[in-house]
C-alpha cells in the first residue's frame, strides 16, 4: 500500500471520489482555513495556467480560477457586484490592461516618492548593477 501527502483543497466531487473509493483522511474547514486554502489554491492554478499554450488549455484554467474566485468571493460573504464595483474604482485609479504596457525596468532617484517601495521589495524588484566604465 502506498500512502501520498495530498494536502491541499480539492473540488468537492474529488474529494467525495477519494473519501469513497481510497482510504483519504480529510477535514471539513472552518471558514478562515477555507479562505486560507482558496488563496493557496489561486496561486496553484495561475502556476498551472502559465506554462499553457493551447486556448481550450487556457480556457479550462481561467474557468478553474474563475471557480475558486468564485468560491472565495462566496466564503468572504461577499458578491460579484461588490467585487466590479471595486474592479471599476481600481480602473479608475490606476487604469486595465487594455494598452498591454509593459514595463522593462524604471530609473528613480533619490528624492522619488517610489524609492522606498522599490527597495523594501528586492525580491520583486531586483536593483540593477549600476554598469562600471
């Protein structure tokens, strides 16, 4: 018998197969760790979605996303409504996509009003080696 560490929220007709047909141990989660996990699992599949190139590929992990958004949306107690109502003011401030700008890399100085953000982010935002004449 071979025993493999799952550990991590499934959809509920997996979860019901696995409980019925294996020997799965599970929990049923409060809603902070439900809430917890549904973030977990966003990240899980925007990896997932990546690495794909084919557009019904594409288009199944956008829905599997669109799932878990859902879901979280739900467990927060929440609506869509509420949600594009924020999406809205988000664009407002600070625009869509719709340019598709992408930004190669910035140049501040000292007295920029970013600076700090940049440098208290090094892992997101590496500085780059000033370049020696």
């Amino acid at each position: 018998m071979h025993q493999f560490k799952v550990a991590k929220l499934v959809r509920d007709k997996i979860a019901q197969n696995m409980i019925a047909n294996e020997n799965a141990s599970y929990q049923v989660l409060n809603d902070k760790n439900f809430i917890h996990q549904l973030k977990k699992k966003i990240l899980e599949e925007a990896k997932e979605l990546v690495p794909v190139k084919d557009k019904e590929k594409m288009i199944k992990e956008i829905a599997d996303l669109q799932e878990i958004i859902n879901a979280l949306i739900k467990a927060l107690k929440s609506s869509k409504k509420e949600v594009k109502a924020k999406q809205r003011e988000e664009n407002k401030k600070s625009g869509s996509f719709k340019k598709r700008l992408y930004i190669e890399k910035i140049e501040l100085d000292n007295k920029h009003p970013w600076l700090d953000y940049y440098l208290s982010h090094p892992k997101k935002y590496p500085k780059i080696k000033e370049k020696s004449n």
